[in-house]
C-alpha cells in the first residue's frame, strides 16, 4: 500500500497544484471521484487490464464512458496514466489529493455513525470536539447504524474512534477467546 501511495504522489500532487491555480478544488475533486469510480467499474477494470488491448482503445472507451463530464485537464490526466500504466492508481491519486485540499482549507472529513439518530446539540458537540481535536474545521458526514447498538463511531482519516455497544462487545469477545 505505501509503494502505491508513493507511486500516485506525483500525479495528485500535480492535479492538486493545477487545481490550486485554476481556483478549481471542489471541480477536480468530483473530476477524480468519476475517474475512480469508472476506473473501479468491473467491466472497465477488465479492459485496462487486458494487455492485448491497446492503449488507445483503452483511452478512447475510458474517455467515452466519462463523456462530457470531464474538461480537457481531465481527460489529459486520463492519457497520461493510461500511457503510464497508471490508472490503477485512481483511488489513491484522489485519496491524496483529497487529503492535500484539506489541509489547504484547514478542514478534516469525518465520518459519524451513531446508533440513534443525534440531535441539533449533539452534532455541534462531536464536531466541536473534533475539531478541537484535530485543530481543524470538520465536514462530518453523520449516518445512524442500528448496528452499533448503542454509542458512536467517528473515521477521521486513518483514525477510528469506536465508543459504540458493538466495538466494545467485539473486543470483550477478542478477549474471551484469547
């Protein structure tokens, strides 16, 4: 996972500075979300990965399906990773870019999965304790899974913070059997 990362650094940093000067971030990064999204689709996946397959159909059928919905910048990035052998690369290209464009607006994403749904009040205090937390401005994206039971979990990033009836169950569980 770290060589891909490594790999598809340069290409999001670049889309990311292109972005930064065109005052296009919100613009590539729907751009990159409809190139994972169809480079991840599996009948696409099969064709980029056909080495029988040339690279110009690859780009033309790719370009193709994407339609009217990416500008010229785009569709130049599609060439440059189909010529590359890079396509497969997408997700982590967005991911990087995503985090990129975060820390340039000093936000963080989060993603809250609560039991029950919360109110008003309790949506301001999570996101005033993340916040805090992270020192960042946070875009929560608040779901209510019955599965958790009971309780909260939040995703900031790579970080996981589990304080729901099901994480907890999980881990006495673990303990149980060890």
């Amino acid at each position: 996972m770290a060589e891909r990362l490594t790999v598809a650094r340069p290409y999001a940093e670049a889309v990311f500075a292109l972005a930064a000067e065109e005052q296009k971030l919100p613009h590539w990064q729907s751009a990159l979300a409809l190139l994972r999204a169809v480079s991840e689709a599996p009948k696409m996946r099969d064709l980029l990965n056909n080495p029988k397959t040339d690279t110009a159909v690859k780009t033309k059928t790719f370009l193709d399906v994407c339609g009217d919905a990416l500008d010229a910048g785009g569709r130049r990035l599609v060439e440059v990773l189909l010529q590359s052998g890079r396509i497969g690369l997408m997700a982590e290209i967005e991911r990087l870019f995503l985090l990129r464009k975060e820390a340039a607006e000093g936000t963080v994403e989060a993603a809250i999965e609560t039991a029950l749904p919360l109110d008003a009040t309790q949506e301001n205090e999570i996101r005033a304790a993340l916040a805090k937390h992270t020192g960042r401005k946070v875009e929560a994206q608040i779901s209510v899974n019955p599965a958790l039971i009971g309780g909260t979990r939040i995703t900031v990033g790579d970080t996981v913070i589990d304080a729901s009836v099901q994480g907890r169950l999980a881990v006495m569980a673990r303990e149980l059997h060890a």
